[in-house]
C-alpha cells in the first residue's frame, strides 16, 4: 500500500444507501473486542499495577499512566491522514486493521513484561511501553473508526451499526475487565500474574483485529475524492464542523468520567467493599451485562426519542447511578450490584449514540464540502477520546495523591487511612457523575437530524 501524494484520498467510494449484510454488521463489530480491551484494562490495572506493584507513587504512577496517551492527541489526526491518503487493493482503511491490530497486540503483552525489579527503571520501561502501544492502537482505531461514514449514508443504518459494534465493546469490556484480576491472581499474582495478563490481552486484541479485516472484505473500498492538501488545512475544516466540535467536547469530557470509574475499580472493591479477590469481577459483570441485554431498548429510544435526546437520557442515568454509589460504605453488597447495573446501562446508550452521532457528523461535513476526509475527523475524535480515558485515571491518581494514599510493592494494597478511603470513594462516585452528568450541556446546540443530512447548508 502506499499513500498518494497529492491531494486526492483513496477513500470508500459513496457509501450504499441499502441496509448493510449481517455480516459485515458483526465483522466490523469484531474490531471491538480490540478497542474495547485496550480502552478497559490499561485504565482498569495499570494504574493499580504502578502503585501497588512496582511501588511508584501515586502523583507519579498517574503521571506515566496521562503522558503516553497524552502523546495520542498528536498521533491520532497523522494517524487519520495517512490512511485518508492511502492506496490498496484493501481499501484505504483495513490494511491498518492488520498491522495496527498485530503490532498493537505484540507491544500490549510488552507493557507487563517487566525485564526490570520494581524501581524507577521499571516505571521507565512501563511508560516507554505504553507509548509505543499507544502509538500502535492511534493506527488501528482511526481508520477503524473512520470505517462507519463509508460504509453507509443511511441515518439509521448507522445506528444498527453502532449498536453491534457497541454491544461487542460491552462483551469485549466484560471479558477483559472482569477477567483481568482472574488471570493476574490465577497466575500468581504480583509480576507474574500481570504477564500473564499482558498475554491473555494481547489474544484478545489480535483476535478482533483478525475478525475486522476478514468480516470487513466485503465492504465497500472506494474511489479517491478531494481532500484538503495538508493536516493543517484539514484539522481547520473538523474545527468548522460545528455539531462535530460540540459532541467532540461532550465525548471527551464523559470519557475522562468514565476512565475515572475504570481507574478506581480495584481500589473501590479493595477500600469500600472489602472483596479484592471477587469484587473487582463483580463489579464488572454487573457493569456491563446488563448493559448487553438493553441494547434493543436502546435502539427503540434512539428512533423514538431522537439520537441527541436518547444520549442525554443515558447520560443522566449513569450519572445517577454514580452519585448513588456514595452511599456504598453502608449499603449491603447486593445493592451496590443493583446500581452498578445502572450506571451499565445508562453507559451503553452514551455508547450507542455518541458513536452513532460521530458520523452523522462526518457526513454532514461531506456533504457539505464535497471532501471526503473521514479520518481526519476520527483522528481528532479518537485523538480527543484517548486523552479523556488518560486522564481519568491520572485524576483519579491525584485524587489518591492527595487523600493520602499510600503505596506498596508487595503486590497487595497496604493499608489506608480514613481519609484515603474517602478519596477512593468520591474518585469513583462523585467525579464521574460529575464529568458525564454535566458534559451533555455543551450538546445544546446540537441540530444534526435527518432532514438537515439530507439537506446540508452549502459551505
């Protein structure tokens, strides 16, 4: 393959207006199982990893933990170019569901290799592993997420697919999330367990980015259109996308809150909960199974209530449900469950739409320009998204930094203090409830319906 050097993009060609096969409904969705491992365990364990294992101070383990993601915001739009400019008899996007996908795979089971003792040296080669993994994941998710505004122009086709892929990213969340503390402990816990986990992670990475590639050979692969002739002129354009720009902020503000829930989940089920052995399980069979048995009620919402309506309807209730959750450390376990499933399910309808949405937007922007650069568009998007989930967790890292918490290089959490403990809780509750609560408010001025898609102002 090789990227075209002038001002035309090999880009798919005018998606179909017909509904899309099952299949490649499902091999597109598969790419998920990817995405959705590397969203959930670095957020869920690395974390926890930094400060429990290899003994680096909360401030500090934040730190590396925000900064290799941070390195996302600029990668993410070069990454969108290039595969906007790229030529194949693949198509412009599925060779980078391949290689991406394989090197992403290789570089995760890196990240918990550990070649050095706990110490600074450790902290380093953790951080330097991150990036590049990073890096790798930048090449894979943006065209893969670039693949939906090309392959159908369809309204509601695009939900459909949305719903498929979410409801694989929930399987894939609670496959990877509720698992990982399984196959650290059931590999020994401490350095090894963690290895063990890097590999377990890296199959399942390698497995979606295999699915997406095969399952997606029978989409369209396109004509080259104009596109703008440099990154700089291109991210000017995404800026003048006003309905982009707004869910653009509303997404990255509710992934840090989302990313702050996946950061404090060994620490919640550790420090509130008193079950570090099952809790951290529970919690995410309950954060995400129900959350795969509403995606139909989703669907409903959607075409009743309208695409933004229905987000902020899911928004609220994970919201909710956060807020809810302050009242843990004196409910009994089974209610804590209950609104854990809450939050789930109000978490795959913010899912749902605000992917759906996303090209909706790269639509309008096509049609309105006659450019088709989709992604570019996720490259800012994923770009936006990736450093939300970073800073999650370095969030939540100063949360704990300044609660007090102290770290361990045992491999087992050491004992907190009272107010500790209270920091574990209000960065699981509070913030979170806050971050994705409020965000829906920048989305007033949303108006993409399907009437304005199909009749988009002139430039």
């Amino acid at each position: 393959m090789d990227a075209v050097p002038g001002t035309r993009a090999d880009s798919a060609a005018t998606p179909p207006r017909a509904g899309l096969p099952r299949r490649v409904h499902a091999g597109y969705a598969l790419g998920s199982l990817a995405t959705g491992a590397f969203g959930t365990v670095p957020g869920l364990v690395l974390l926890p990893y930094l400060t429990d294992t290899l003994g680096v101070a909360a401030g500090l383990a934040a730190l590396l933990v925000l900064l290799p993601k941070a390195w996302d915001v600029l990668v993410n739009p070069v990454a969108g170019r290039i595969s906007d400019r790229t030529r194949s008899r693949w198509g412009a996007r599925r060779p980078y569901l391949l290689g991406g996908g394989l090197g992403l795979a290789v570089l995760f089971a890196a990240i918990f290799a550990a070649p050095f003792p706990p110490g600074p040296a450790a902290a380093g080669y953790v951080a330097l592993a991150f990036l590049l993994t990073a890096t790798a994941f930048a090449f894979f998710q943006v065209p893969y997420v670039a693949m939906p505004a090309e392959l159908t122009d369809d309204y509601t086709e695009r939900t459909r697919l949305m719903t498929w892929r979410v409801a694989v990213l929930a399987l894939a969340i609670l496959v990877s999330g509720a698992l990982a503390p399984v196959v650290v402990s059931a590999g020994g816990d401490g350095i090894p367990g963690h290895r063990w986990l890097g590999l377990f992670v890296a199959v399942l990475i390698a497995v979606g980015a295999v699915g997406a590639f095969l399952g997606t050979r029978a989409a369209p692969t396109g004509v080259a259109m104009a596109s703008e002739p440099s990154l700089r002129a291109q991210l000017a354009v995404a800026a003048a996308n006003r309905p982009f720009r707004l869910l653009l902020v509303c997404f990255v503000v509710q992934a840090a809150g989302i990313a702050t829930v996946l950061a404090g989940v060994n620490y919640f089920a550790e420090h509130v909960l008193r079950d570090p052995e099952t809790g951290p399980t529970l919690l995410f069979g309950c954060f995400v199974g129900p959350a795969l048995l509403v995606m139909p009620l989703w669907s409903r919402a959607g075409a009743r209530l309208g695409k933004p309506r229905a987000f902020t309807v899911a928004s609220l209730l994970f919201a909710a449900g956060a807020l809810a959750l302050v009242a843990a450390p004196v409910l009994p376990a089974p209610a804590v469950y209950l609104v854990v499933a809450a939050i789930g399910c109000g978490y795959a309808g913010q899912q749902v739409f605000g992917l759906a949405m996303l090209p909706d937007c790269i639509a309008y922007d096509t049609a309105r320009t006659g450019r088709r650069q989709a992604g570019v568009f996720t490259g800012v998007w994923t770009a936006g998204e990736t450093f939300g989930l970073a800073l999650g967790p370095g969030i939540y890292g100063l949360v704990l930094q300044l609660s007090g918490y102290v770290s361990s290089s045992t491999g087992q959490a050491a004992a907190q203090s009272v107010s500790a403990r209270a920091g574990v809780l209000v960065g699981f509750t509070v913030l979170p409830a806050l971050l994705v609560g409020l965000a829906p408010l920048t989305m007033r001025h949303y108006n993409l319906t399907p009437d304005r898609l199909a009749a988009p102002p002139r430039r």
